[in-house]
C-alpha cells in the first residue's frame, strides 16, 4: 500500500538541512503545511507572577514570515510539490489535512519552549490513533543527541558547556534538499498565504532608508546572504573586529532573521565557513562565528532544560531579592527613545524603524531599562519580541535574563553606557544617524548633550527638554 505524509513545517522554512521534510519524503505522498497560528498575532498574556499583556508578532516580523513561507511554496512547486497554508490552530488545521489525505504518517519540528511543546501536545491528542507521528530537532548547530551531556544536566554558564561541546560533540554533515513525492491526488486547496489584515496585525512594515540590510524572508535571499557575506564581500575575514559595530550592511553576518524562522540551516552556515577557512583563511574570525552559533545553542537546550521558569520575574536563578518596576510611563519613554540618553535613545528609535538592531546597541539598551530604570526586563523582552525581525525565543529572553541578572550570569551590574557609547561610538556617527536633533554637535556633545550649559544649548539650537528630552535618570549614575 503507498503511505502517505503530513509534514508540519514551523521554524524549519527550507528544503536544505531539513531533516523533518527528508524523512516525510520517504513516503509515497507528502503533504507539506505551514499554519500561521493565530494565538501568536494581536494582544497576548504574559502569564504567571506579575502578568501582563502585549502585542504579539508586529508588522516586521509577520511580513518577513509570509515571504518566508512565500519562497517555500515556489521552491517546492518547482519540484512538482506545493506548500498548503492554512491559518488556523494546528490541533484544528492538522487533524482535518490528515484524514483530508488519508495520512500515515505526521512529521514536525520539535522546539524548546513551553509554549511550543504545548502546540505539539495538542496535535497529537487530536490526532487519530492510528497515524504514527514523528518528531525532528533541527533547529541547532549540534543535534540534541549528539550533546556530551543530556541537556537536563549541562553546566549553566556558557564556557564550560561550549568548551565540552567543543572538544566532545560533533556537527552533522547538513542533509541536502530531498526529492520531495508528489501531493496526494485527493488533497484540497494550497490555499492562499495571508494578508497582514488577516492575520489580524497592526502597524506598518518597516520601510526606512536607513535599514543595514534588505531584510527579505524565504530560504533564496537567505542562502544569497550567507554567500554575499562569505564569499562576494569576504566580511567574514574582519568578522571578529567588526561584530561590534553600529552602522553598515556587512560589519556582522546579520544571519540571524533567516536562522530564527529556519529559512538558514545553522549547520549550512557552519559548513561554509568550514570550507572557508580551507579556500581563504582560518582565524579568530572564522572560529568567533561558530562561537556565537554554539551561544545560540547554549540558550536553546537552556531552555529545553528549565522550561517556564525562564519567564519568571526571578528567571532561573529565582532571585526574590528583586523588586521590579512597572511604570508604564518611564517604559513608553524608553520604547519611544525619549530617555534623554542618545545611546539608548539611537538603539530603539533603530528597532522600530527598521526591526533590526546591533547587539552592542540592543545589550545596552537592555541594560538601561532594568538597571538604571528598574524596570521589569520581561516588558523589554516583550517589545523586542513584537519588533525584532530575528527574534527567537530562546535567543531574546535567554539574553534578556542574562543582562538583568537573572539567568546564565552571576556577575551583577549592568553597562556603563555613556563609555559604550565612547567606545563604540566615538565619532557619533550612530547616534546622529537615529536622534537627528543631535546632528551637528561635536561627539562628546552628541553622547552626552548635559555636558552643555544653557548659553552653549542655545548657541546650537538644541535646548534640553524642549529639542531634546531631559535625561530620565541622573548622569552621574550611568
């Protein structure tokens, strides 16, 4: 008898280094789905201690999905398959396509976080008996299995674990796009990919000039950048030197957008700086990319590890010691960069234009929020959450409780962002480029505008609290 199978693509939106879709393909028919889940647009409940409402994915994120999953369907249409979208809950969508096509067989991407396993769950418990479901973990540099240490039972600092991994683990071989069989003849509709009104999403897409890169979703423009960036630009040769920086297209890889909805393999990425360093050079840059692929990793089986706890106001560390602030008011200032300090100030009015954002810019634009305003980091976690293009789970709120001291770090403070701003800024090239007030002023005047008494404000027509805010904090703290 042919076997027929569903695959439910999630965060896995390639045909290369997908291992979910090259076992479905071992079936007569397969039939690939996407689901834009509605429970992930609009307004949603941060539930537990302190809870709180916010908006879900915004208008950055929700377009670079649907051109994501867009490239998908016409890569598999050129091969003869096709992509059936559907938005709905998948315990609803899922069980319909299965007995739709009679299936055999259900394959999915499994992930981390508590709110994702419970999608799993339900699908299964709406699936009939009879149809054997199989699960994938795709989504990491090194696989699940192949850990030195169960990852319930891994080290809670970075070092330690990247070092066993390192010296222990291994990185498969990335599989290559499988011959996918053909749709079952009795399946319904593709069905449409859905408008942004439909998805019930607000805003607008960001469209600024001053955007770092064409941020286009789908596996194409993703495999065209690892290869720009590679290869055509040979940026990853200064990678170690330049990651740091504020302003350009190729300063960091900017991979990210396209590894966090699965459009980029991370072991692809692995392999072609592998076969870098054998065509071009080995050096501290080619290892430092890979460094921070195994960072990824480290907050993905942290959170496969610790599950729910990490959303806590304690984090994993289960501080009570803390007692965080929710003033809407001073939080408004900060997501609106009105804080009055141009270095955070640059970072947010940043994010929301373009949804991207350095890693120097967004580290102290977090700290700034938990440490100097005392605000609760989940609030900030939550708006990156709803802006960034390359948000992932694992990655933003792992990063968020590191930098408010509640997660894989022990050390306590935050940063000192007014020398951030001179080091990394020294020029005010970045802050100009995001606070326009400022432009013109002398560098140490566009960090740190205070600096300038009342007749020099005038003599550069920039009063403070009327051109430009006020500090919110006092100077002499940062």
């Amino acid at each position: 008898m042919p076997e027929t199978a569903v695959v439910w693509l999630r965060r896995d939106l390639r045909t290369r280094d997908n291992a979910t879709l090259a076992a479905a393909c071992a079936a007569d028919r397969v039939l690939p789905v996407y689901c834009f889940e509605p429970r992930r647009y609009g307004q949603r409940a941060f539930g537990g201690a302190a809870s709180f409402e916010y908006d879900g994915v915004g208008a950055g994120r929700a377009q670079f999905e649907r051109e994501a999953v867009g490239d998908l369907r016409d890569r598999l249409r050129e091969i003869g398959s096709d992509l059936f979208v559907r938005h709905g809950r998948p315990d609803a969508v899922l069980p319909d396509l299965v007995e739709a096509v009679d299936a055999d067989h259900l394959h999915y991407q499994t992930l981390p976080i508590p709110e994702e396993r419970t999608r799993e769950h339900q699908v299964r418990r709406a699936l009939p008996e009879a149809v054997t479901v199989e699960r994938h973990w795709t989504h990491t540099l090194h696989h699940v299995e192949d850990l030195p240490t169960p990852y319930d039972e891994m080290p809670d600092t970075f070092t330690p674990w990247r070092q066993s991994v390192e010296a222990e683990s291994r990185v498969r071989e990335p599989i290559e796009a499988p011959a996918v069989p053909p749709v079952p003849a009795d399946a319904p509709q593709p069905g449409p990919i859905p408008e942004l009104a439909d998805l019930g999403v607000v805003g607008d897409v960001p469209d600024d000039d001053r955007m770092p890169l064409d941020f286009e979703g789908g596996e194409t423009p993703g495999q065209r950048r690892l290869e720009q960036y590679v290869w055509e630009t040979d940026s990853l040769r200064a990678y170690k030197q330049t990651r740091n920086g504020l302003v350009g297209r190729d300063y960091s890889s900017k991979f990210s957008p396209w590894q966090n909805v699965g459009c980029l393999s991370p072991r692809d990425v692995y392999q072609t700086v592998k076969e870098y360093e054998r065509e071009r050079v080995s050096n501290d840059s080619t290892y430092w990319l890979n460094f921070e692929l195994r960072w990824r990793d480290f907050f993905q089986f942290q959170f496969a590890k610790y599950g729910g706890k990490f959303f806590t106001p304690g984090g994993i560390r289960e501080r009570t010691d803390l007692d965080w602030r929710r003033d809407e008011s001073d939080f408004r200032r900060w997501q609106e960069g009105r804080t009055g300090v141009p270095f955070v100030d640059a970072a947010m009015r940043e994010l929301v234009a373009t949804g991207y954002v350095s890693n120097r810019a967004r580290q102290n634009a977090a700290s700034f929020l938990v440490h100097d305003l005392g605000i609760d980091w989940r609030w900030g976690g939550a708006h990156y959450e709803h802006h960034l293009l390359d948000y992932d789970p694992a990655s933003n709120y792992g990063n968020w409780a590191y930098i408010a001291k509640v997660g894989n770090d022990s050390r306590e403070g935050g940063f000192d962002v007014l020398s951030q701003a001179e080091r990394y800024d020294p020029g005010g090239e970045y802050i100009s480029r995001w606070c326009p007030e400022l432009d013109g002023l002398i560098a140490e005047y566009a960090r740190e505008p205070w600096r300038m008494d009342e007749e020099e404000q005038r003599e550069r027509g920039l009063v403070l609290g009327e051109d430009y805010p006020e500090p919110m904090v006092d100077p002499e703290r940062l």
